[in-house]
DNA sequence: CGAAGGGTTGAGATCTGTCAAGGAACGTGG
DNA sequence: CCACGTTCCTTGACAGATCTCAACCCTTCG
C-alpha cells in the first residue's frame, strides 16, 4: 500500500513529519481495512482487548454501561483517531465502542505497539503524546460534567467539536455536521434528553446557536466561548521543542 | 544511590521485575529529592511544562480553577505515583498540582524520559502502561461525576481510595486514613461541602461508613461496593500478557 | 481566652429529571 | 402520490436532588 494513504500514517504524520522509514513501519501495521456499518459494535465492554484500532472513515464511540440503566459516553471519535489504546494495560474491555455512521476501520494487534517501540523513537513519542492527548481530553470533560450547568456543558461540547473537525478539515467552522441524535448528547454530557432538547431551545432563542437536523451553526464563536468559559489549550498540543531533543 | 532506595524505581518495580539496567537507568534520571511543606503547589495552571515529577512521600492532588470560581480536583496522588504525564505533549500546565501534606518530591525533566525510549523497552512499555492506567482511573471518575448521586459519588470514591491503599500497603482496608477535608472532597466529587457534611450523616447512620477527622472505616465492603456500583476492575491492570512478548 | 478552620443543621431556592402527550420528518409499501 | 409506522424532537406539569445562605458548634492552637 502506498504509505500516504494509510490512515495512520496521515495521523501521525499530523503530529511531525515521519521519515520514509517511519511511513512504511507504520504501514506495515495495517493488515486490512474492514467497513463497518452504523450501529455496529466494534467491541463490547468485557470483551477481550488485544488490538487497537484507527477509524478511516465515519465517526464512533465509546461507552460504558452503568448497573442503574444509565449509558455514560466517553469520547467521540472522529476519522483518523486511534481507538482502544485505553485499554493498552489491561486484558479485557473496560468500556465499548460503536459506530455511529457507516465508515472504515482498521485493526492493530496490541504486540505491533511493541514493534514500533523497539524501532521508532519518533513513533514512540508521537504514541505518547497521543495517549497523553487523550488524556487531557478526558480531563477537560471531566471537568465540563462535573462543574458547568446544561446550558454551559452543551455549548463547551459544541466548540470542542467545533474545534476538532476544524483541526483535520482546515476550514472554518462557522457551520458544521453532528450526527448525533439527542439521546446521545444526553448519555455524553450527562443530561436527560428532554433537557438537551430545551437547552437547544434556549441557545436558539439567545442567538448562540441554531441546530438544524445534523447541522449546526455557531454564529458567534466569540460569545459562546465566552458563555461556556471555553479554552482552546487543551487541544492545541505542541510537541516540537520535545521532538527537537528527540532529534537532535 | 541505592536503585531499590529510589522511589520511582519501586513504583515501576510493582508493574514488572526490573532488570539491574534498567533500575540504573531509571535511577539516573533521579538527580534529587526536594521535600516539600504541606499547601505548597508544586507547579501552577500555566506554568511552562518541562518537568514531572514522582511522589515519595505524602499526598498531593491535581486541580483546575474555573472562570466561575468553582475548582474541580482532577486527581489525588499517593507516594509512588507519577505526577505531569499529562503534560507530556503540551508545552504548558493544564492543571496546577499541591501537597496535601508534607511530603518529598522528585523531579525529572520531560527529555529524559525520550532516554528511557531509546534505551529500554520494559521501561517504555511500563510508562505507557502507567499513562493509559491513569487515563482508565481518571475516565472511571468521570463516570462517577456524570452519572450517580452523592451517595453513590462518596461512597465509590472512598472504594477507590481504599483499594488503591491496599495495592501499595498490602494490608486490609476495613479501616484507613484519608487526610482529606469535606472542602476537598466537595471539590473532588463537584458537590458542594455542605452535602459531602449530609452524606456522611446518611452514610454513618446506615452503617455503611464511620469517619472520625481522618479516619474512615467500611465495616462491609461488599455492602458498600454494591451500594457504589463499584467495579475494581479498573484498578487491576495486567500487562503479563503484553511484556511476555515483549520480551521473548 | 480568643480566633480560625472545619463540620453540622435547617429553610428556601434552583436546576434538572421524569412522565406524558403531541408534532415533525423520513422511509416503506401500496 | 398517499397512508402508515418509526424515530426523533418539543413542550408542559410536577417531583426530587442538590445548592446557597446563615447560624451554630467543636476542636485546635497560639
């Protein structure tokens, strides 16, 4: 396969720029694209964990189900990122994934990692710094579940989305797609769906933000930032002066 | 110095065996132990981000302030833990770090752990081992605050702490210290002091939990565990599988 | 002894959840 | 093109959990 059009290769390579060495060493990972249609589950949540996997195309995401019926959502995966790599430590599933679109995935067995450990510092890093990543991403939603009403949780969720499609697409984000029905922004930021359904009413009704079907509108970037005390840091990583030692 | 002295080299010695190399290489990057007064903050939220740090003595926790006032505690760490993983791709602190009590710290600088990428393969795995352990604790939480009551929110945070006393203590947690305010815990569970005060009352009263200033006692644990919906799953990572082939 | 920090308790306010009914959009089959 | 079911969304009324404010208490420590 040509190196540039594995999907990996293009995230990483997002990250700094890899050498022809790297490129065909993270090809060589990827055995088969497999597509996969809406709704289907990559895993489930016991489920033994000895691969990992990249989404070529459609979004997906992961959940976990709690003994009193309700579904917690943990992070939404767009093309391009790597999922399962939660669970690098551990034997079994700690949380499911889905598809919520049809798309592509790719599939990594857990010991390739070790492979590139044992060959690539470069790759090493950029793993890290994707673990690490994610992470903070996590964190960050912690903290819009924890401390932030409706109001502010829905509108934070939106500019983070808003900020991640802009970061692979490179175009304003003025208006933008969001396959994601209510129920799911509910089970993702905590709320009922009745309240998520009047949330959308009320940022319509302030002129923050209008939601048409899948799409959705965010006129003034600006003002709903500054209502959803959003602070874009967390996902602007800066990995040079790192690799710059790595390198050098 | 002594390798089995050091306190990150005992930290790292629980996930896996260590080769005599690899407990000097890790030794190495130990240049010195600061100790550290109770309140002191070992770094700030936007501080540069060149360093991390392991504990060796004494609690600390990780926190972000919010524009509305409110502060959400992100994590406690107990001696051995590692602190500012995950800063690890960003050039700034997202997240400023305080001693609970008086303690020792040791530093490290970001760069040398691309060392310890070049030059072992055990310690590489163990450090993504340890960074995708603290994802899971950290998403465990997050499901914690998104999704049960307070009742349920103290109770399996206590669990956590508990069993995460058992792994380093090994010895029994029916009864065990928690040098934590109601004020920290309010900021830690994101309810307010006044409730953390309430559900203790009810906790006590049903004869679930008793705590006297910094001493907590769960006479049944599976009483409580069943009452928190808590899973120690998530605390038990197992990386036998992974390290046998990285290693053969 | 007084001050400060931490914990407890009560009353009222607020946010969000639940339940229930109804409406809009879409796909399917006739 | 229409009828129908399904899914998703909206709206209202009410209930419950948690917050805020305020007063008070206890312990510790100088």
């Amino acid at each position: 396969m040509n190196p540039d059009e594995s999907c990996i290769v293009r995230h990483f390579d997002q990250y700094f720029r890899l050498s022809d060495d790297d490129k065909m060493l993270l090809v060589r990972l990827e055995d088969s694209v497999s597509p996969v249609k809406a709704g289907t589950s990559l895993w489930g949540e016991r489920d033994k964990a000895y691969e990992f996997c990249t989404l070529k195309r459609g979004w997906a995401f992961s959940y976990r189900d709690l003994e009193n019926g309700s579904r917690q959502i943990l992070e939404i995966y767009l093309p391009g990122d790597i999922v399962g790599l939660r669970e690098f430590a551990f034997s079994q599933r700690l949380a499911g994934v889905q598809m919520i679109e049809d798309g592509e995935v790719c599939f990594f067995p857990h010991r390739h990692l070790i492979d590139i450990f044992r060959r690539s510092l470069t790759l090493t890093s950029i793993m890290f710094a994707i673990s690490s990543r994610q992470q903070v991403m996590i964190t960050e939603r912690l903290v819009n579940l924890a401390r932030r009403n409706a109001r502010q949780k829905l509108a934070h969720f939106l500019l983070e989305m808003c900020q991640r499609i802009k970061q692979t697409q490179s175009d304003g984000c003025e208006s933008f797609r969001l396959p994601l029905s209510q129920e799911l922004l509910a089970d993702l930021l905590g709320l009922s769906p009745v309240h998520i359904s009047r949330t959308f009413t009320a940022l319509n009704e302030d002129g923050l933000v209008f939601r048409d079907r899948h799409n959705v509108t965010i006129p003034d970037l600006e003002a709903l930032k500054h209502e959803a005390g959003f602070d874009d840091r967390y996902l602007i990583e800066n990995m040079r002066p790192l690799f710059h030692e790595a390198n050098v």
